[in-house]
C-alpha cells in the first residue's frame, strides 16, 4: 500500500485577523507513505526546502501527527518498524507560509487513509485535530479546506468555520533569508493590549471581511493594518513597513506579515503581480537581504490524496 498527499501552503490572519483569517496558497509539501509489513527498520526520506533541519524519527512532526491519530482511531498495529515515510518539502521552514501546519495535516491525512478514511469526508474532524495538534486554527484550517477562512476554536470539539469568496487575486510572498520561528515571534507579543488598539483592529476585521464578501479591494489597503501584533514583530523584520508600501506602490491593493513572519505577502492583480513582486525584493535587498519570492494563486482544494 503506497499513499500520496498535497498540502497546500497557507498564509494566516491577512493583517488584523489575528489567529482567525487564513488562506491556502499554490506552494505545496507532499508526503508519502508506504506500508511495508515485513519492515524492521522505517526509513524518513526527505527532499526539498531545509531537509537538512527537519528530524527523521520520532520527533518528525508529520509522525507525530500520524501516531496522535492512530491514537484518536483506535488504531494500534501501525509503528515504525512497518512504515517509510517520504516527505518532499516545497513550503519554506520557519517563513510564515505554514510549513508545521502542513506537516500536520499532511500526517494526519495520511493516518486517515491507512486506517480507511475512518474521519468525515466533509473533513471538519481532519480539521478539528488538526487544531488541536496546533494550538489555533489560522493555518490549519485553509491547510485542509482550501481558500479563504475564517475560524475559530468554536464550542467544545468543534472548530467554526467560515468560508470566504476566493479572491481573483495573485498572493506575492517574499520570505527573506533569515529565519523567525514562531515561538519566539509569539514571545514578541505583549500581554495585554489597548481598548483602542483592540477597536482599530475590530474596524479593520469588519473592512477585510467586506473587501472580500464584495470584491471591492480598494479596501484591502486600510483593512490589513493592524496594531495587535504586526506592531510588536516588526521591530525584529528590518524595512518591514518599507516594503509594504513599495509592494503597494507598485500596483498591490494591501500587504501584510504572513503568519508570524518573517514572510511578506501583497495581494494583487495578475497584471501587477510582477512589478509588485519586483518592488518588495528590491526594497529588501537595500537592507542587504536575500530574498526568495513567489508569485501565487489562491488552492482551492485543501489537503489532497494525490
């Protein structure tokens, strides 16, 4: 038995949706396992983005997430001596494009199907563990549906989400060289935050979800500001306004840190998708940065048996 799954890349809260917005982006990871009963040693094969930094054993996350399944199944005859697990990794480690979100979903995905797709085919349980592995559902939850999210831990087991109208739009992403995990980009954030700060950012959520609902991006510029957490993880991303407002300059109708950064991203037309992408890099690059960027269209499809 050989199984194959695509997880899309994500990129989480779009600004001022802290923990809450999220969309799946056409950057993918694929991960494989293959069942081999006879088996007495597994073996991790991994390709791709930093296949040098990721464990391969028990502490790989996608084994992880594949063991806390089998576990919620009740499904015990599956260890390591019987499984090779392949994982090609397109989505960058550490750059606030969901890399660990996809690594779970990717595992649980594949637990899934080795157990008989035992979880719902709407995939809302999928989406349920998955949160529950995570911590919040902002990544993970575009990881499994695809498109635009909003969600929330909802009422005892259940996560609420909400789906959003796919924007026509491009996502320019622009992950710099360095690396800011999202621990510590977490550790950044203060403890509590101001009423006004919390207004503003409420204001900015409701302008975000009409831009969207209506399609007018005119709004995006104004409803991705945000001051409850963009505020405190830009003073460790050099520029990171400065290239905001050249990716904006240069045709992109908002901007905003993806995840928990360092990544950048800018939502905009086909047309100005290059000029935009060009605009960010170049800005960065002035602050003596290397940087890969991306140019990528919204995935629809969520996590994927391919």
């Amino acid at each position: 038995m050989k199984i194959k799954i695509r997880v899309p890349s994500t990129t989480a809260n779009l600004g001022p949706g802290f923990d809450v917005f999220g969309a799946a982006l056409s950057l993918y990871n694929e991960f494989e396992v293959e069942y081999v009963p006879n088996a007495r040693k597994t073996s991790f094969i991994l390709t791709g983005e930093g296949k040098k930094l990721l464990p391969r054993g028990v502490e790989n996350l996608v084994w992880q997430s594949m063991l806390k399944t089998f576990k919620v199944l009740g499904e015990d005859k599956y260890n390591l001596e019987n499984l090779n697990i392949r994982i090609n990794l397109g989505i960058p480690l550490n750059g606030g494009l969901g890399s660990s979100a996809s690594a779970i979903v990717g595992g649980i995905a594949l637990a899934n199907v080795l157990c008989g797709k035992e979880l719902d085919r709407s995939k809302s349980q999928i989406a349920d563990l998955a949160i529950k592995i995570e911590g919040h559902p902002d990544n993970v939850v575009p990881a499994v549906f695809g498109g635009l999210c909003t969600c929330s831990d909802g009422d005892g087991d259940h996560a609420t989400v909400l789906h959003l109208p796919i924007p026509k739009l491009k996502a320019v992403l622009c992950v710099p060289s360095f690396e800011l995990r999202t621990k510590h980009s977490r550790q950044i954030l203060p403890k509590s935050v101001a009423l006004k700060d919390v207004v503003f950012n409420i204001s900015r959520v409701a302008m975000l979800t009409v831009a969207f609902c209506r399609g007018d991006y005119s709004l995006l510029k104004q409803g991705m500001q945000d001051k409850v957490h963009q505020l405190y993880r830009g003073k460790v991303i050099p520029a990171m306004n400065e290239v905001f407002e050249a990716g904006i300059s240069a045709g992109a109708y908002g901007a905003f840190l993806s995840g928990s950064g360092p990544a950048l991203a800018a939502f905009c037309n086909g047309k100005d998708a290059l000029n935009v992408q060009k605009a960010m890099v170049e800005r960065w690059k002035k602050e003596s940065i290397l940087v890969k960027s991306h140019v990528l269209d919204f995935d629809t499809k969520g996590v994927l048996e391919i």
